[in-house]
C-alpha cells in the first residue's frame, strides 16, 4: 500500500466491524505473530542464554535456535510451578509460559525469586493477565479471538516496530468464515494450513485486517464471560479434578484444565463434537520432560470456556465429562 495515498472515501463496502476505541495493551508492539515477538526480543537483547520450559510449543524454540542463543532447560512442577532447584546467572533470561491463564501465583513467586530484569512471561494462553514489571510480556489474540495472525510485546528493551507490515492475513481467514458459514469439521484443514504459515517468524507489523477486528472486541464482556464459564465448570467439577487451581487469582483464563485420569473423556467429548485440543502433543515422545509434564500432555483436558458460550454449552460438557 503506498503509504502516501489518502485515505479513500467511498465505494463498494468492506465486511462490516464493530469498532470499540478501546485497546487493551496500547502500548504493545504488535507484530505479526507470538513467536515473531520473542525473535524480535531476542535479536534487539542478545542474551548469553534463556532458559525455556521443557513443557512448552516448538515454536517457542524456534527463535532462539534462529539466533543461535543457547537454550538451558527447566521443569514444571505439579502446581504448574517452577523447582526450587533452578538458579539462574547474571546474563540469563528465563521465560515462563502462564499455562491456561491460570498461573498468577506462579508469576509472583518468580518475581520474588528471580530479578525481573531477567524474566519473560509468555501469556500466549493469558490474553487477560496484565503486564508484569519484567523484561518483557509476550501476547497471542489468535488463542482467544478469532483473528488471522498476532502478537503483542511489552518490553523494557527498545524494541522498534518493524517497518514491512505482514500482508497474508486475507489467506488465513478462510476458517474464520467458514465457522461462520459451515461447520468446524469443514473448516479444519484451512485452519491447519493458516497456522503453517507462522514458520517464517521474520518480525513484521500486525496486519491492518488483525488490527481493525482487536480494535472491534469488547474485551471486558469477553473477560467476565470467560470467568462465568470457569467458575461453572469448576463449580461442577473441581472434585474430579486432580490440578489443584487457586481461584483468587484467575482472571480470564484461556480454558478450563481439567487434570484427570480417565482416558475416556476426549474420546467421550469428541463424540459429541465438543473440541479440546492437546498442549503440546510432540513431547509425548520426548525424553526431556518429567514424570508430572508427561501426565499434563497426556491427561489435561483444555474445555472451552471462551465467550461464545454460556450455561447452556457449559451444562453440556459437564454431563459429557461425568457420564458413566
């Protein structure tokens, strides 16, 4: 687009947008994905070394092997915290991913432990958890609304917005409008095809087609919808839950974890075309993650909770999940 046009006036119609005025992180850099974010940080801080959660999407990993910084790795524990082992050296980052959207109480023990000049909170599944005094807070809209691309980062680092603005967006929303128009079954294939485009994790601005849809979102209905639907599914399944979740501080989390060993729930789930999806299936086979990380990939199930639904939906999958 040549930047030194005027704005048109008039004309055939664009698909038709709410407009809100009201971002929620204003001051975020947005960039056209999460992991484009961390390169970005990466390549403005140039660390000696990060340390990474084994429990954790490859894509993560991606940029730091693009830069070729040096990965040390740490495990998460049963509370979704971190061991008391793990001591960091000057230089170091450490970067903690907000599992769910759930771990607030985590964040504040780091902060008590660790210098907050040198850590990272990737909320790529805590859209609604505020910034931290940290190093940096990376953001996903893509796991919580229905955008075609995004990233957000809060940084102590200056960090500049890249000048080249990303441009795929169009190609990625034929799963956004056939949601709409069809089922999610019909779907599921373009939806798979848009999320192998986020290889290329060169930093470029947020589209302007992902800008005008986050500028429409009411976020704070989102928020209190999300919190509605948790609290009901906690309300009626927190016995048969073994991920012991302090509620004081959840604040609309990504889903409802529901750590359990019956091996049936999916399959039951599925059945009725209530779809949950599995963080992160590739390590099932890795030799890196303990014994409690293993039984995360394996057993939580993520329900949804977002804010397309209500008590209706709500009631359904708790029956789905008790049935005999």
């Amino acid at each position: 687009m040549n930047k030194h046009l005027p704005n048109a006036i008039g004309g055939y119609f664009e698909l038709e947008l709410p407009l809100q005025l009201k971002r929620l992180y204003p001051d975020a850099i947005r960039f056209q994905s999460a992991r484009a974010s961390f390169y970005a940080l990466l390549m403005e801080g140039k660390p000696s070394r990060v340390w990474m959660p084994t429990y954790i999407c490859d894509s993560m990993l991606a940029p730091l092997i693009a830069t070729k910084t040096e990965i040390v790795f740490y495990g998460i524990e049963s509370d979704l915290g971190v061991s008391k082992d793990v001591q960091i050296h000057d230089g170091d980052w450490f970067l903690y991913v907000n599992y769910f959207g759930v771990c607030a109480i985590q964040e504040d023990r780091l902060l008590e432990r660790f210098s907050s000049s040198q850590i990272i909170f990737d909320k790529s599944q805590a859209f609604f958890s505020p910034p931290r005094d940290c190093l940096a807070t990376i953001y996903s809209p893509r796991k919580f609304f229905g955008v075609p691309d995004g990233g957000l980062l809060l940084t102590s680092l200056s960090v500049i917005e890249p000048d080249e603005i990303e441009t795929g967006s169009v190609g990625r929303c034929a799963h956004l409008l056939k949601r709409l128009d069809d089922t999610p079954e019909a779907a599921y294939q373009d939806f798979k095809n848009a999320e192998e485009t986020f290889s290329d994790m060169r930093p470029r601005k947020m589209s302007l087609l992902t800008n005008r849809i986050l500028d429409g979102i009411e976020y704070d209905a989102c928020r209190k919808q999300r919190n509605s639907n948790f609290h009901f599914l906690h309300d009626h399944l927190g016995n048969i839950n073994d991920l012991k979740l302090d509620l004081s501080r959840i604040d609309g989390p990504m889903c409802y974890p529901l750590l359990n060993i019956d091996t049936n729930i999916r399959e039951r789930l599925l059945a009725n075309r209530i779809f949950v999806p599995t963080y992160w299936p590739e390590l099932r086979n890795s030799s890196n993650i303990n014994q409690v990380e293993r039984c995360f990939v394996k057993d939580v199930v993520c329900l949804p909770i977002d804010q397309r639904y209500g008590q209706k939906e709500m009631t359904i999958i708790i029956d789905c999940v008790r049935k005999l």
